[in-house]
C-alpha cells in the first residue's frame, strides 16, 4: 500500500497521545487495559472480603466505598455494584480491548510485513474511544446512587427501571453510554486488523505462512464485527425503554408499588440479543490468548507448533460454532425446551476444536527443548486452565445438567478459569514475550518467575474451590450466606478462596512493578532475543515509524522452522542455528515445512 | 505516626526489591553470557516446579473430595432427579478423567523436556492420523454424552402426564419474597395479571374468575409425596429464578409470561431428616453454629432466587415441606378454610 508513512514530521503529541503509530497505540491499549484491570482486581477482593467475613467491619471499606459502607460494612447494593462493574471491567476493557487491542495492533503490521495498519487514523481514533469509554465506565462510579448493578449482564427488568434498583438509575445511563462508545472502538479496531491483513501481507507471505497470532487476531476480529453490532442493538432498544418509554423488553410490571405502563414486551428478546454477542464474546477473549500461546509455545519449544492447519481449522470450527450455542446461557429461561435441545448439541460440538487445539499445544511440547521463560511458563499455565476450565463447560453446556448449577457458583469458577485465567495467562505471556518489541528492553526474569508462581498457585486456589460451593447449591451474586443454614459449612471454603484472592491480588504488584521499572532501568532488549522465526524480529530494536529501515523483507516460508534438519540430516538448515526466520529462502534440496 | 512509618517501609522494601532486581539481573548475565534469555539451570528449576506442581495440583484434588465431598447437596428428592443425579455423576467423570489425565501429561513433558545443555528438540509438524485420532475420540465420547443428555433434558421438561395429571401451583415471585397460590379442587388457577393487584390482592388474582374461587394463598410450600407438580412461574417486576436445589428444579420467573417446570417430590422431609448423609450435614452446619451462638438448624426444603434481583437478592427464599398425602390433605382442608374466612 502506501509507503508515506516515514515522511511526516511527528510532534509531541501526534507521537505520544495522537499517534497513528500501531505500536503506540498498542501501549496505549495495554496501559488503559492494565490500570482498568488493577481496578478491577481491587473490587474483587472488597467484595471477596465481604463474602469470607459477612458482617465484619473493615475501616478499609469505609475508607474506599464512603456511605456505601457504613460502619465499614458493605451495603448489599455497592456488592452487587461491585460485581458489576468488576465482570464488565474484566470482560471488555481487560479482556477485549487490553488483549486484542494491544496484540493486535502490536503483532499485525509486524508479523505480516506492513509498515502499520491500512489506516492509522481510524486506529488512533479505535484506542481515543476505548479510553473516552474507560473514562465514563470509571465515572459511573461516583454518581449518587451508585454504578449499574445489575450484574455484568444487565437484564431488563431490572436494568431498565431506575425505580427497580439503586444503580439502574445514572449508573446504568452511563455504562449504556460507556458500552457504545466502547463498541464503536472495537468495530474500528476489528475492520483495521481485518483489511491490513488481508490487503498488506508482504511479498510471500501467503495466508498460510502467516503465524497463528495473526490468524487468530483475524478471526477474533471476524467475529467482533459480527456479534458487536447485536450488543449495540440490545443497548439500544435498553436505551429506548429506559428514556423513551418504548416496551421493547417490559410488559406486565409492577414495581415499587407502581403499575408501569409498558405492554408486550419481552426480557427474553434481550437475553438473546446480548447473549448473540455474549457469547462470541469469550471467544473474542479466549482466541488471541490460544494464538499467543500457539507463538510462544513453537518458539520455546525450538520446534514447529504441532498441527499448524489442524490449529487453524480449529480456530475456524470455533468461531463459526461459536455463533449457535448462545442459548445455553438461556437454557432456564422458559425458552422451548426443544430449542434448548439444540443449544445443547452445538454447545458440546464447539469441545471438539478446542480439545485439538489442547492436544496439540501438549503434543508441541513432546521432545521439545523447552526455554522456560516467564511467557513459556504462562502459556503452559494457560494449557492447564484451558483444559481444567474447558471440562466443566461440558458440564454447563448439557441443558438438564445446567438446571441445577445455572447462576451458582459452578458457573463463577467454569468461566474464571477459562477467562480470569486462560486468558490473562495469554496477555501476561504476551507482555513478558513481546515487552522487547513494545519497551526495547526486558523485563526481570526472577521477578516473572515469582509472579506466575503465586499467581498460578493462587488463581487455581481462588477458583478451583467454586466447583464444590456450586455443587452445594450456592448461589451467585449473593451478597451473603449466612441467611441460609445449609451454607454454614461452605464459609471455611469462602475464606480460603478470599485468602487466595488476597495473596493472587498482591503477587500482581509484583507484574506492575516489573513492568514499570524495567520500561526505564530494564536491560536493554537485543534484535531477536528469543531467536524467533517471525518478522517482528527483524526489525531495529528501536521504535521506527513504518517498522522497517529500506525494503520491507520477503517471505519464503512458515513462522515454524525450528531444529529443522537440513536435506542431508546433518545439521540444521543454517548450521549451528536452531531456527530459521521467515525471511530466510528455501535451501538447495529444502522441502517447505508444512 | 503509623502512616509515617508504613509509608518508609514501603519505600525501603521498594529499594530492596530494585537491588534484587538488579542482583539477579546481573548474576543471570554472569551464568550464561548476555545472549541467552534463560540459562538450562533456570529450564531444570522451571521445569522441575512444573512437575512438583503438576503432582501437588492432583494431591489437592484428591484432598478437596475428601474435605469437602460432604457439602455437595444431599440425593435428589424427586424423580427425575435421579436420572439428573446419574448424568452428572457420568458426566463429572468423564470430566475428571479428562482433567486427570491430559494435566499430568502436561506437567511431566514441561519437566521431562526441559531445555538442559545438550537438549535438542525434534522436527515433527504434523501428523493427520493423531488429529484424526483426537477429533473421533472426543466426538464420540461427547455424541454419548449429548444424546443421554437430551434424553433426560425431554424427560424433564416433557414429561408423560397421561396417568397421572400434575398439580398446579403457582410461584409468585417479586422484590423480595416469594408466595405460592395453590389452584385448589379444580386444579386450574384463577386468571392474574399485575394489573389487578389492589389491596389486599397483592397477586392481582381476577376475583371474578370462576376458576379463582378455589384457589388458596400460602406463604410455605407444602407438597404431597409421590404426586407430581406442575409449577407456573409469575414475576411481578423484575426476572427471578425459582432454584429448588434439592429436587434439581429450577426455572426462571419473568415477568410478561408464564413459565413452568414440573417434578414428583419422593422424599419427604421427615425422611431427608433421618437420611445419614442429611443427618451428618446438620450436625456439621449445627457445630459451627453452637461456636457462633446461633440457633440450631433442622433440615429442610428452601425455595432460593437465584437470578440477581436488587439488594436483598442473597435473602429470597421460601421453606418447601414435602409430606404424606394424609397430612398434606389435611394442610389443604386448613388452607381453604382460611381463604373462605
């Protein structure tokens, strides 16, 4: 495409805060991304703390919630504040924007060979949006009556009458409002990452050379311009019924002893217009992790990724499948029955693909010369979750199983260690993996090997237990246990997971503090330090704007020629080197690798 | 003064972490030279936690079944709940397996390949008969699984009602309580719409209705033994859930229609009090509320919301008593009476 891009004189603020610049932006997302999730983290353990000691006081909590927590108790109505914004903080802003948004925008133009994305503008404005919307989200929380409170997944009824609940009022308008405005970031970012790597792929690099980061970003972002728009929608109409006295999603209802007006609506129509985004939407979160640790796992392995194609059929089988099983968040709904037969079916095929891809990161490891840095030992957690998490969706997905464990604590810990920490895994292992490519210097070794230990330990600590506690009936979204005696054995295990929480929330400072320190004092980063095949490695350890100096390189093979043997069996391709970039021509008597 | 103090603290432990930053920078640089990112004594350590992890994690588990199998909820108390019971055992073991299996396998490659001096990796990209393998296998076992699944799921929520038609009782759901209105001799209930609540009709039920004349309010559930019910959810504000955990029902209350779901109660709660699994759970949540100075616990059945509904979401709950037929008739012949008063 254009090749104008090193040309323009850059001021402070077209480098810094303006920029057009993919790389830029990708830290902008990852800082906006990481500050959103620290507040996250922290109203996971105020309302952690509230479940192991209902009752107690905690001059902490009146010191952070103010009237919410009078006497420094939790009032029940900032609990399920908390909850809220806790599930839609992690969920988009971490998860979505912080993931995609930073190793798309990173990894694209460079792994590809473009100079940046097809349009520099409409990605800055991509990164402005999710930041205005960072800013109103975090502004929700100090309206009168408190954020949006009804949980992450808003409900109408109770999100669509402010007189229902203390947070579906203001609160609700501005999460509404934060959501658009998020969307419409996400829709810019999905259509960039979408037309770069279709239309500015470097000579000879065929779809099917391209690495599994990328197609992984490619698919996710199929799948976000296909499934935001519904959220939108959803939010719409939510709007309208709130504002304009339209009865989309309300009918037949008396609340706060006042009979409201609106006729023939229905909640349901919203369940399925949120869930048709809802749920792409895990995997919109779980796909640029799996493509991550398909990266990271082949190049410190010192060997290809196993089942290049089988990987990328699976990453097509889950994100067509995962257009059709939305249902199975309805399955009690009062949905037909037969329609929840479906559901089911389709719920349990999307396990097939997944399962392949699980066997062949494992079977990527076998006879492996495994480099063991922070990023290989995330992305190993990361197996271990995906499989640990993925069972129990089976589990969820069966619609008679699910009559039972539906919004109990069953589901908290299936979709916790799926996302909270398969996919965290994936941007933590991505940070520690590309922080050369975003800081130019390195981050501490040690301080990334304490940090994934007591996460790892911890995280598996806080969530593991929740199977049992769904098992034995507990619900969801309670703001305490101690109103049902059949509870009172579950509040030792309570304890133990805030106690992990606890633990798992302080070993993050250990992350940040790395993070920050090693941005100025870490030591400076060599061109290719984990001597990968891709060709964000070629380019000059310091930032340029249009990536590379002169020509952008030729690609003659796949990302995963590592310990390949030369046509003789003699040594490797180039000789005493146990890779070979993609930049490097096929060998007298070579065969491509896949 | 203590915020003074902290505040140092924090500063010193701050200074001492950059000093241990840059000690093991440094000494990772002496090892193995300013090329290598990691040296092979770091993959042995690595991969040797891995392992050591890998058997504490399956350790754990088997602890945590031990510890906790007795807070699982106790048999199911109707009857398909039995079939329900059967498919998650199944389920959860094959899920087990899976977990048991795939994660050692995991953990002991991340350790037996650890990147030692002298370790080479081996070229192998691919291989389409193991794909194949591990797309059969688990699409077989999962054919399985959907197929019993789907069989008892139409059970459930169609069940054969030729002999033996269900009792009607409607569960009326709202911020924060729950009533239950019993359809009476007629088994049919009266027409009810949110917008007839006046007064004393806090249901909203059509007094007019021929159909409601029989019909009685209750603010406890009681159940006849052996008898199948057919639950018909109202909600007058907001969406709620009726979980009924111990006979695995459970269906959402939404407001604008009509939802139902049905089961048999086959336990009565005086039998559930006398089961040995029950009776060791009551006296376990009873010990602990001795220590706490709370009154002691007799089992029973409990209507809980389980769909978030404002703030007092955590304390919506309804006791459920499931009885003989002698005594439920009797409870009904009560009821009546009241409601004709």
């Amino acid at each position: 495409m254009s090749d104008d891009h090193g040309h323009h004189k850059e001021t402070f603020i077209t480098k810094y805060i303006f920029s057009q610049d993919h790389k830029m932006i990708a830290k902008q997302f990852l800082v906006t991304g990481m500050i959103m999730g620290v507040i996250g983290v922290l109203m996971s353990i105020l309302f952690r703390m509230q479940l192991a000691w209902p009752g107690e006081k905690f001059p902490i909590l009146e010191l952070l919630l103010g009237k919410w927590a009078p006497d420094g108790v939790m009032s029940p109505d900032i609990y399920l504040a908390l909850v809220t914004i806790h599930g839609t903080i992690m969920v988009f802003f971490v998860l979505t924007a912080g993931l995609s948004g930073t190793f798309s925008n990173l990894l694209i133009p460079l792994q590809i060979g473009a100079r940046d994305m097809a349009s520099g503008f409409l990605n800055m404005l991509s990164y402005w949006f999710f930041f205005l919307s960072s800013v109103i989200m975090v502004a929700s929380l100090f309206v009168e009556n408190g954020p949006a409170a009804a949980g992450w997944t808003i409900y109408p009824p109770l999100s669509a009458v402010p007189s229902a609940m203390k947070g579906s009022g203001m609160g609700m308008t501005l999460w509404l409002v934060s959501m658009a405005i998020f969307i419409i970031s996400s829709l810019l970012g999905s259509l960039n990452y979408i037309a770069t790597i279709i239309n500015m792929r470097t000579k000879g690099m065929s779809m099917t050379r391209l690495p599994l980061t990328i197609w992984a970003f490619f698919v996710t972002a199929i799948l976000g311009v296909l499934s935001f728009p519904v959220l939108l929608s959803a939010a719409l109409l939510l709007i309208f019924d709130r504002s304009m006295g339209t009865s989309f999603y309300l009918s037949d209802l008396f609340i706060n002893g006042e009979l409201l007006q609106n006729q023939g609506g229905s909640p349901i129509l919203f369940e399925h217009l949120f869930w048709f985004l809802g749920h792409p939407e895990v995997y919109i979160i779980i796909l640029p992790a799996l493509g991550i640790t398909s990266e990271i796992i082949s190049t410190n392995s010192r060997k290809p990724i196993f089942g290049y194609r089988a990987m990328i059929a699976s990453i097509l089988a889950i994100a067509f499948l995962s257009f059709i099983v939305w249902g199975h968040h309805m399955f009690l709904t009062g949905m037909s029955p037969f329609l929840g037969s479906v559901f089911t079916f389709t719920t349990l095929l999307i396990a097939i693909p997944s399962a392949v891809k699980a066997f062949n990161y494992i079977t990527t490891l076998w006879k492996g010369n495994l480099q063991m840095t922070p990023a290989m030992l995330f992305s190993i957690g990361l197996v271990s979750t995906f499989v640990t998490g993925g069972v129990t969706g089976l589990i969820l997905g069966d619609s008679a199983l699910d009559i039972n464990v539906h919004d109990t604590y069953f589901v908290v810990g299936h979709f916790h260690i799926v996302m909270g920490l398969s996919a965290i895994f994936g941007m933590f292992a991505g940070v520690y993996h590309w922080y050369p490519k975003l800081y130019m210097r390195r981050m501490n070794k040690s301080m990334g090997y304490v940090h994934f230990w007591v996460t790892f330990i911890c995280a598996y600590g806080v969530f593991f237990p929740m199977h049992f506690l769904g098992l034995a009936g507990l619900p969801r979204r309670y703001y305490s246990n101690v109103e049902f005696p059949m509870f009172d054995t579950l509040a030792d295990i309570n304890v133990l997971i805030t106690g992990f929480a606890i633990l798992g929330g302080i070993a993050q400072l250990v992350f940040l503090f790395n993070f920050f320190y090693s941005i100025w004092g870490g030591r400076k980063a060599t061109q290719n330090p984990w001597k990968g095949n891709t060709l964000e490695w070629t380019t000059p350890v310091e930032h340029m704007h249009g990536n590379w100096p002169g020509e952008i390189p030729t690609v003659h093979r796949w990302a995963y020629d590592y310990s390949k043997p030369n046509a003789d069996d003699t040594d490797y391709v180039i000789p005493g080197q146990d890779y070979v970039p993609q930049t490097t021509p096929l060998a007298h008597g070579e065969e491509a690798g896949h | 003064m203590t915020g003074l103090i902290i505040a140092i603290v924090a500063i010193l432990a701050i200074l001492v972490v950059l000093q241990v930053m840059r000690v093991t920078s440094l000494s990772s640089d002496l090892q193995d030279g300013k090329d290598n990112e990691v040296s092979s004594k770091d993959n042995d350590t690595q991969g040797t936690l891995l392992l050591l992890f890998g058997i504490g994690f399956m350790i754990a588990f088997v602890w945590m079944l031990i510890a906790w199998g007795d807070v699982l909820l106790p048999k199911a108390a109707s009857e398909h709940g039995g079939d329900y019971d059967s498919l998650m055992s199944i389920s959860m073991w094959m899920c087990i397996a899976v977990f048991v299996l795939v994660n050692p396998v995991l953990f002991y490659f991340a350790f037996k390949y650890r990147g030692l001096k002298g370790t080479k990796a081996t070229y192998y990209e691919h291989n389409n008969k193991l794909e194949l393998i591990w797309t059969t296998v688990p699409a077989v076992v999962l054919a399985v699984l959907i197929i019993y699944g789907l069989t008892t799921w139409s059970n459930i929520t169609n069940p054969d009602n030729t002999d033996n038609e269900p009792m009607i009782v409607e569960l009326y759901a709202q911020q924060f309580n729950w009533t239950a209105r019993y359809s009476g001799e007629d088994n049919t209930l009266g027409y009810a719409n949110v917008a007839l609540i006046e007064g004393a009709n806090f249901l909203g039920v059509d007094l007019n209705d021929e159909r409601a004349k029989d019909d009685f309010i209750v603010k406890e559930l009681y159940l006849p033994k052996g008898k199948p019910v057919k639950f018909r959810f109202r909600s007058q504000d907001i969406i709620h859930s009726a979980y009924m955990p111990h006979f695995r029902a459970q269906m959402n209350c939404v407001p604008g229609l009509i939802t139902e779901f049905q089961f048999t109660p086959t336990v009565t709660t005086s039998e559930m009090r006398s089961d040995k699994y029950v009776m060791k759970q009551v006296k376990n949540v009873n010990d602990i509320r001795l220590v706490k100075g709370k009154e002691v616990w007799e089992f029973d059945y409990v209507l809980l919301c389980n769909k978030i509904c404002g703030s007092a979401h955590y304390n919506m709950q309804m006791p459920i008593k499931v009885v003989e037929q002698a005594e439920y008739d009797q409870w009904v012949a009560k009821q009546s009476q009241l409601a004709q008063n």
